[in-house]
C-alpha cells in the first residue's frame, strides 16, 4: 500500500462499493424490494406443490435457490441502473482509479447486497419449511457464498451491459440465467445432500464445479468488463 | 469513409452459386438416405433422421459455436467490423440449425424412447445452448450503437464460450440417458458402412449449406452497414 498516490486497485474497489452501500443504505429501496420478494417467494412455492405428496425439506433446495437468483436480479439492475442518473457513471470513470476497480468495487457491494438477501431468507427457508439444520448450517453458508460470488461476477458485468441497451431491465435476467444455471444445479445439488444429512463429501464434486465457475468468471468478467464502457 | 460504389450496393443478380450446390447436395443426400441406405435393425427407419440431427449438431456445436466464441475474441482483440459481422452471422446461422437440432431429437425420441424430450445431458446442454445463442441474438437487437453492439456481443460471445463446459459438466452429472457418439468413437464405428457413407456425405452437405448461409448472412451484415454509413454521411 502506497501513501499519497492513487489508491491501488484494491483500496479503489472498497471505495466504489463503500460508495454504492451507502447509497443503497440511504435509500434501502432495492434491499427491502428483493428481500419482501424473496420471503414472498418462499412462502408462495410452498402452495405451488401438493405437500402431503412431496415432503417440504425436498423442495427446500430448488425453491431456495430458484427465489434467490431472481431477488438477485434485482439487486443487479440497480448496479449500474442507479449510474444512469445525471450520468454519474462518467465521474466514475473519471476518477483515477482503473476500470477494474471499478468492476470489483460493484461486484462487491452486489455481493453484499445478495448476502444480506440470502442471510434472511435462508433462514425464513429453514423455518417455513422445517429443515432440521443443526449441523450443516455452516456449510450451507459456504455453499451460499460460493454461489453468491458467480452469480455476482456475471450479473454485474451484465448489469453494466444491460443498462445501454434498449431493453434495459427485461435483458438483464435474458443475458443472466442460462449463467445462472451451472450456479442454481450445483447449490441446489449440493445443498440438498446437506439439508439430507448426507456426508459433505457426497457434496464435494458439486463444490467443486461452484469453485471452478467463481474463479473463471470472476478473472473472465474482471477482464472483459473494460470493453462494456464507452471511451 | 465511402468505399461502396453503387454496383457494392446493387443486390447480386447473379444466383448464389454456393448455395444452390448446397441445396443439390442436401437433397441429394435425401435421396440417398432415402432409398440407397439400409434400414437400422433395432430402430427401423426412425433411425435415418441421424443423418440430419447429428450433422446439424455437429455444425451447430463445432462449427457455428466455435467461429462465434473465435471472432469474438479476435473482435476484442483487433477490434475489426468484419470479425463482427462474421460473428453475428455464425450467430444466427447456428441458432438455425440448433432449432433443427431441438426439432428432429423429439422426434426420434418418441419413436425409439417414447417422449418427446427427456431431462438428459445431452438434451439439456442443447437447449441451454440455444438460449444462450437467443439471448445473444436478442442483446444485439437492443444496442443501437453499432461499436457497442459489437464490442458487447463479442464480451457475451467469449463468457458464453466460457460456460458450455460447465453447462455440460453439470448436466452430465444430473444424468444422462442420450446414445453416445457412435461415429468418433475410438474403435470401430456401430454403423454399417452404407450408412456411415450417408453420414459422412450428409454432414458435408450440411456443412456446404452451413457455409452457403453464412456468407449471405454475412453479406446482408456487411449490406446493412454499408446503408447506415450512407445515410449517416447523408444526414
């Protein structure tokens, strides 16, 4: 860390998300939206299935992550939504901090903006649809980050995409969900086999391909998301 | 910049050569499938559709797909418009023949599986795929911006190119029920050699239309372009 220089790429990241979360805090209109339709969601699913013929705990893992990406998707198009303003996204960039920054500063305030979502309504899935979760809390937890983290790399590259676009909010979930679905198969997979009580280890290839997608797709959209900007 | 002169612009008159010898091998291949191939002992005559999913698969995954994800990059890279163009057409082209793909499966799989569509690996990575070749069909169609729509389209090109594997990956371990590839396996092919024949002259007439399409689509890119520069030097 250098005095007195620009900050490093880091340190401009933190600022930018700093800047988001205190907007989003001051506001709270995309946080309480997707949070009100996540426990909406959750509530509604449990009505959509014949529950003498299909226990709950089984539909658990589809339904929590199915309500979770799309309360995302929310969060998302408010990335670079809330950018359009004023045109306020060209202060951003007018700021000495690289575009990379810039990326990982949105991509982290969306990743605790879908955090937040999750810590509620995770737990709102655990109680409405009576998982006995006493040992696999923790590793239902990394299982959340892990997904969190890919969903957040391509949803905000997306997000800055979509919002130059003439459809706007409806391309985001269009460009976003056949990406989603290697996220959505290996939670819901993996969780399932935890929410079972089934060894961690039966668990672990499904871990696997969520690790391998976060790491692609946060250098891959890291990198590419320079291009998506107008110079 | 006017490099188009009026007869760039005219509409060929000539007929596309290309792609009338194109559509003589595919119908050749018909009559060929049709009539000079053996029917399959186990499957009856449901099996002859092969030769056209199978083929469509091949140009859509291995050529269609791969000349997308390709361009894209090298736009990115050398930011030139004709490796946009060649991308939009791949684009489109592919989306057409994964369509026939998705058509002639179910049609076989209610002969030989009795359904229409199963939730198998193979299937599924299909229709992913066509989904992610019509979203990037669609987000092309919403940028106005002809340097943003391609600069766009080729970051969508190559995460795309990106996520099959895992598409494939995650599909093949929900399960998988779909024949294995009988033609590049290995040992010897499960076909009889008239029908590989057929096979293999089916999939270079396909490819032959594969390419005929191609360059119109990308013609009628290259077109379209050339009439927005005239009419912005116009304004």
């Amino acid at each position: 860390m250098r005095e007195g220089t620009a900050p490093s790429t880091m340190q401009a990241a933190l600022l930018v998300a700093k800047k988001d979360l205190a907007i989003e805090f001051r506001t709270r209109t995309a946080f309480l939206s997707a949070l009100v339709f996540a426990l909406l969601g959750v509530t509604i699913f449990y009505f959509a299935w014949d529950s003498t013929a299909v226990a709950a705990s089984d539909l658990a893992p589809g339904v929590l992550w199915v309500i979770f990406i799309f309360a995302a998707l929310l969060g998302l198009q408010r990335s670079f939504g809330s950018e359009l303003a004023d045109r306020a996204i060209d202060g951003l960039l007018g700021a000495p901090v690289s575009r990379e920054s810039i990326y990982l500063g949105k991509a982290l305030a969306n990743l605790v903006f879908v955090c937040g979502v999750l810590a509620v309504t995770l737990p709102a899935v655990v109680l409405f649809y009576n998982l006995p979760l006493d040992r696999g809390v923790l590793a239902l937890s990394g299982i959340a980050l892990l997904a969190a983290i890919g969903l957040v790399a391509v949803g905000t590259l997306f997000s800055a995409m979509a919002v130059n676009t003439r459809m706007a909010e409806l391309l985001l979930p269009m460009l976003s969900l056949p990406f989603f679905v290697p996220i959505v198969m290996a939670a819901a997979q993996s969780s399932a086999r935890l929410m079972a009580g089934r060894p961690i280890a039966e668990a672990w290839p499904w871990l696997r391909i969520l690790v391998a997608f976060d790491i692609v797709f946060v250098v891959a959209c890291t990198l590419a998301f320079p291009f998506t900007l107008d110079e | 910049m006017t490099h188009a002169s009026a007869t760039d612009l005219a509409p060929p008159r000539r007929p596309d050569a290309l792609l009338g010898i194109a559509l003589a091998a595919v119908v050749g291949v018909y009559v060929r499938a049709w009539a000079f191939t053996p029917i399959e002992a186990r499957q009856g005559a449901a099996q002859k559709i092969l030769y056209i999913h199978a083929s469509a698969a091949f140009i859509a995954l291995y050529l269609a797909f791969v000349l997308l994800a390709i361009a894209s990059a090298l736009y990115l890279w050398l930011k030139d418009e004709k490796l946009d163009r060649v991308a939009e057409s791949a684009a489109e082209v592919g989306l057409v023949f994964t369509t026939v793909v998705l058509i002639t499966g179910p049609l076989w799989g209610k002969t030989i599986w009795g359904a229409w569509w199963t939730w198998d690996a193979r299937l599924t990575s299909t229709l992913f795929l066509w989904f992610i070749i019509l979203s990037y069909s669609m987000l092309r169609g919403a940028v106005e911006d002809r340097a943003r729509r391609a600069r766009y389209s080729a970051v969508l090109g190559i995460l795309a190119a990106l996520l099959v594997p895992f598409i494939h990956l995650s599909v093949y371990m929900f399960r998988t029920l779909h024949p294995m590839p009988i033609l590049l396996k290995p040992s010897t092919p499960s076909m009889s050699p008239e029908m590989r024949t057929t096979f293999l002259l089916a999939f270079l007439a396909f490819t032959l239309l594969f390419a005929a399409f191609l360059r119109a689509r990308y013609r009628v890119a290259t077109l379209r372009d050339l009439v927005a520069d005239l009419e912005q030097e116009a304004a």
